[in-house]
C-alpha cells in the first residue's frame, strides 16, 4: 500500500498545519475544521496527519484502544491483554453513515450462529484516543451530527437498544473539512471544533508550481522523495513529543489570562469556549517552541484559529471572520 503525501511536504497552507499540529500536542483542543476550495490539501493533510502521529501504548486485543488492562470494558472479550504500540487511529466517518455503524450495535452474526447477545463496536471505539475525521462535515445528516454532539461532550459512547446496554470511551480529536459553496454547518457542531481554518488555492506562482513538482516527485520519484520527506516528518513528530512534555511546564502569565478576556468580549463571541480555547492553543504553540510562557504574539498567532469560527454574523461587515479577528487583535493586542 502507498503511503501517504508526507505532512511536512505539503507546501503552504501553514494556519492548516499549524492547527493540526496544536490538536497533536494537546487533543483537548477538540478539534479542527478547515473548510475552503477543492482541491487545497484539506485530505491530503488529514491523511498525512496519522502518518505523522507518534504511536500510542494500547492493550493489544481491545476494541477500544484501552491503555492498560483495567481500562478494558466489561462487554469486551479480550484475550490477548499484552500492551502494544500502533499508529493513533485517524478513523474515516463517510457521508450516508448509519448510527448503528457509527456507536455499534448487536452482532448479527453471533447472535444468529451462536444465540449470544454480543456488542459490535463501531466507528467510534475505533476513533478512541486518536482522530475522527469527517470530509463534507457540512453535508453530514442532522441525527448523526446531534449524536456527535453528544459524545463530543460526555466523551462516552452510550448504546441502548436491541437489549443492548454498553458504554465505552469515545474520547476523540474531531477533524472536519468541506466546502462552504456546498453548504452551511449547523452552529452547534461548529462550535465543538476547537480551531477552524479557511484555505485558499495558492495565489502566486512560484508556490503553485512548488505544489506541482512535489506531486510529481511523489507519484514519479516516490522512493526518494519519501526517504527525504519521512525524515522531515520524524523531526516534525520529535518536536511534538517534546511539545507534550513540556505543555504541562508552561507558564500562564495573569495578564495573558486578560488580553484572552478582552480579545473574546471586543469580538462579541458567545460564552466563554472561544477564550479558554485560545487559552489551551496559545499554551500549545508556546510549548511547541519551548518558550516557557504564553506571550502576546502566541495568542496572536493563535486568535485567528480559535475565535473566528465564533463570531456573530455582521451584514454590514464586509471582511471575513478572519480578517475581523485580526482586526480586532491589533486593536486589543498592540
């Protein structure tokens, strides 16, 4: 099998990388949406993004990716109880899904060869302590987005129906792309992404025809270009690893705390996830440069991330969210 485009060879898109590279050193960040043209990487970088990954310790036979052995749920027979390393899970969730084969559902099968009423787990217990990841979020049915939500919050799974009663972990990064032209996505599941980009086709030509040789390197000199590539990308995973280790060390000055209050309440954004999110990504992207302290120029740099997808809708502003945040930011933030 083909291994996919290296994350760290994708040319430009940096705000997409960035994000999810915050999302890989601290996954409370809940999650990333990048909805932009077809055909700018969106997929391309989800499925780089596991190969990218450090791996995770899991108890080898346990259907939901269960650290250690106590962690292991009941309704789960498990006979191989050795711990093991494998790729975090970056779990596809297709279009037309049904919600049996999103939370699981009784096993057919056993229950008509062997008369046992057994659980078979589904998209989620798979996503488990890795990635969800949902191309066309914006297209995805009404139900399925609401019992998203729900897991979203609870990080449970909870199944009750067919004489079924289970529950599991379903704690997952939720990565969605799609196309605004193609339809809008409802303000509840909007709101559970933690950061949102809006990517753009490149609009010079030295990085459009970057993207070219690339490609064709790719798909022409694939050996090479991936023993070039991987080697960037393991660099790449080193400076996350150290990145994990050091989140919990970073320093939060009270100020910082401040400029993340005043930032949200000049936007006008609801509630108060927009600035503990920020909080969270500018605290991420410090420990990703070893900094020590959050700064003003980390939430700077993490503002445009994390509060744009929040603002409230103003007829009479004509820029985009983007540009309003970074209006708003060297307002606030001089």
């Amino acid at each position: 099998m083909t291994a996919p485009f290296p994350f760290s060879a994708i040319v430009g898109q940096d705000q997409m990388k960035r994000a999810m590279i915050l999302t890989a050193i601290d996954p409370g960040l809940g999650g990333v949406l990048v909805f932009g043209d077809r055909g700018t990487g969106k997929s391309t970088a989800v499925r780089a993004l596991a190969a990218l990954l450090p791996p995770i310790t899991v108890v080898a036979g346990c259907p939901v990716n269960s650290a250690q052995v106590q962690d292991i749920p009941d309704w789960a027979s498990v006979t191989d109880t050795a711990l093991a390393e494998k790729p975090t899970p970056v779990v596809d969730l297709p279009l037309g899904v049904t919600e049996d084969r999103v939370t699981g559902a009784l096993d057919i099968e056993r229950a008509l060869t062997q008369g046992e009423k057994a659980f078979e787990p589904g998209l989620l217990a798979r996503a488990n302590r890795g990635y969800l990841y949902i191309d066309e979020v914006n297209l995805l049915e009404d139900h399925i987005v609401d019992l998203l939500l729900d897991v979203a919050q609870s990080g449970i799974n909870t199944v009750e129906r067919e004489g079924l009663s289970i529950r599991h972990p379903a704690r997952f990064v939720l990565v969605g792309s799609g196309n605004p032209e193609e339809g809008e996505l409802r303000p509840q599941l909007l709101d559970r992404f933690g950061l949102s980009v809006e990517v753009r086709s490149p609009d010079n030509i030295e990085e459009r025809v970057e993207v070219i040789r690339r490609r064709d390197a790719f798909e022409n000199d694939h050996a090479c270009f991936m023993t070039h590539w991987q080697a960037e990308d393991a660099r790449l995973r080193d400076r996350i690893l150290a990145a994990r280790t050091a989140l919990k060390h970073t320093a939060t000055p009270e100020e910082i705390l401040t400029d993340c209050a005043r930032l949200s309440m000049a936007l006008g954004t609801d509630g108060l996830r927009g600035e503990l999110t920020l909080l969270r990504a500018a605290r991420a992207l410090a420990a990703l440069e070893q900094a020590g302290e959050v700064t003003r120029d980390h939430l700077r740099q993490a503002a445009p991330l994390a509060l744009s997808h929040r603002l409230r809708r103003d007829p009479l502003d004509e820029a985009g969210s983007g540009a309003r945040v970074a209006r708003v930011v060297a307002e606030t933030l001089p």
